[in-house]
C-alpha cells in the first residue's frame, strides 16, 4: 500500500514540491529525444504521446506552484480582492 505523507507547514509543502519537480526534470532529462513520441498509458484510460504526458505534469507543477504563492500571498496580507468597475448603461 502507497503511503503518502502530505507536509504540514508551508515550507514543509514548498520543500516537498521542490524535491518532486527535482525527480521530475533528472527523469525527463535521462529521456531519449526519440521517446518522447512513444505512445503511454494515460491515467484517464487512452494511450497519449509521451510529450503529452511530460507537458501535463510540468503544467501541474507549475499550476501548484502558484497555488502555494497565492496562499503565502494571502496568509501575508499581500494579495487584495478587487471588484469590476460598474458599467454604466
């Protein structure tokens, strides 16, 4: 059974994203040019190119990345809510 430990600090969770994208790149990297067109298994069921796949999980990295600077932003007092300007009409 896969065990997963989920950080329960911000630096804790920035540490963790930091050591996964680390793993990540050093796979990727070690990949042939020519493998990036083979065909894989999806977790949604089809079988995807395996560029398709790489570019999917750099998008995730990168999209909670920016999830955990929201937070630090929000928990600093940094990030402020703005309202649409009403139109006239």
């Amino acid at each position: 059974m896969l065990r997963v430990v989920v950080p329960g600090t911000a630096s804790e969770a920035v540490a963790w994203l930091e050591r996964a994208q680390d793993g990540f790149v050093a796979a990727v990297a070690e990949l042939p040019p020519e493998g990036f067109d083979e065909l894989r298994p999806a977790h949604w069921g089809e079988h995807v190119r395996l560029s398709t796949l790489v570019g999917l999980i750099e998008f995730e990295h990168t999209h909670h990345g920016a999830e955990i600077s929201l937070l630090r932003d929000l928990r600093r007092g940094a990030a402020q809510i703005k309202q649409w300007p009403r139109l006239s009409g």
